[in-house]
C-alpha cells in the first residue's frame, strides 16, 4: 500500500506512515471495514503570508487594522507643551511603527524608533540623526510613490528643512507639518486598500 499523503510504501499493518506520519486510511479502512474518508482540504498557514506580516504581527486581510489619519503639526505643539515633551516622542514612535506597517513587507527595511534613534545619536555625537532622518524621509516618499499618492516629500526636504534651514522657527515646523502629512495619506490609502 502506498501513503495517500505523500505516496509514501507503507508496510501492511502499520496504521500510519513512516514517512510523513498521516494516517494510512487505505489500511485503516481495510481493517475495520469502514469506508475510506475523503481527503480533507489543507489550509494555509499563517507563516505562509508574506514575512512583513509576521514581522509586524497583522494581516489586513484577518485583522480590522486602522491606522491613524488624523494627526496635525499643531496638535504637536499644543500637546506637546502641555505633557512637556511626551506626546510628539510617543507620537513619532507611533508614526514609526505605522510606516514599518504599511511599507515593510514591499522594501523589506524597518526603521528605527524614535527613541533608539536618539540613544544611537547621542552615541555617535548626532552624526546617527542626519543617516536616520534621511532614511526615513527617503522611505515615506518612497511609500508615497509606490501608493500613487500625489505629495512630495522626500530626503531633500529632510536635508533642507531640518538641517540647512533648522536654525530657523518655521523649516523645523514645515518639515513636521510634512512628515505627519504624508503619514496621514498613507495611513489613509492603507486603510482603504488594506495593502
């Protein structure tokens, strides 16, 4: 007899098969006299998605994920002094973690959390901040391109807006107001297309 899993010899008695270990129902049937079962559909398994979701724990297609699509520069500043610095921090982090969502399983990169990001600056004597900023904006107008999406951002805006121009009030602001847009419209295309 032969393993109707993966056709496999199975010596007469053995109840399953040595190779694969399935149930043998060609001899379970011959022994006790019961008909053979129909073979039952294998379904996928989660490890078969795509890596990035694995990495990042979801699945549109299984999970109700909802990004968020309303964040403004102004929301920044105002929360920003009242907790003294603790939101725009959490927020960043979170604006992070929604980009390494909806980006990663195309590129294949994740970027660094805001607060590591920092650790890693101070370390280096902020040579790290500059590598990193344009990084990520690099890779939200990346994303931006590869959605369809209409809007400009990119690493010049980083080197621009925040190195070039940052001793200024207004660039840092700018670039900020940037960053939570384009975060925004690719929260908002992922929440519409689920990809």
């Amino acid at each position: 007899m032969f393993c109707a899993s993966c056709g496999s010899e199975v010596r007469e008695g053995q109840m399953h098969c040595g190779s694969c270990g399935a149930p043998a129902p060609e001899l379970m049937a011959m022994h006790s006299g019961a008909p053979i079962p129909p073979a039952m559909p294998v379904q996928p398994q989660y490890a078969e998605q795509p890596a990035a979701y694995a990495m990042n724990g979801i699945n549109p297609e299984r999970s109700p994920l909802v990004l968020r699509t309303n964040r403004a520069w102004w929301k920044f500043l105002l929360l920003g002094i009242i907790t003294l610095g603790i939101y725009p921090m959490i927020a960043h982090e979170l604006m992070i973690m929604e980009l390494n969502i909806t980006a990663s399983r195309y590129d294949g990169r994740k970027t660094l959390g805001y607060a590591t990001m920092g650790f890693l600056s101070a370390l280096t004597l902020f040579v790290y901040f500059f590598v990193w900023g344009h990084q990520y904006a690099n890779r939200l107008g990346s994303e931006l391109r590869r959605r369809g999406i209409q809007y400009k951002m990119g690493a010049v805006h980083f080197w621009l807006l925040m190195v070039l121009f940052g001793f200024t009030i207004v660039c840092p602001f700018i670039y900020l107001h940037k960053t939570i847009k384009a975060t925004n419209l690719i929260n908002k295309n992922f929440n519409e297309t689920g990809i």
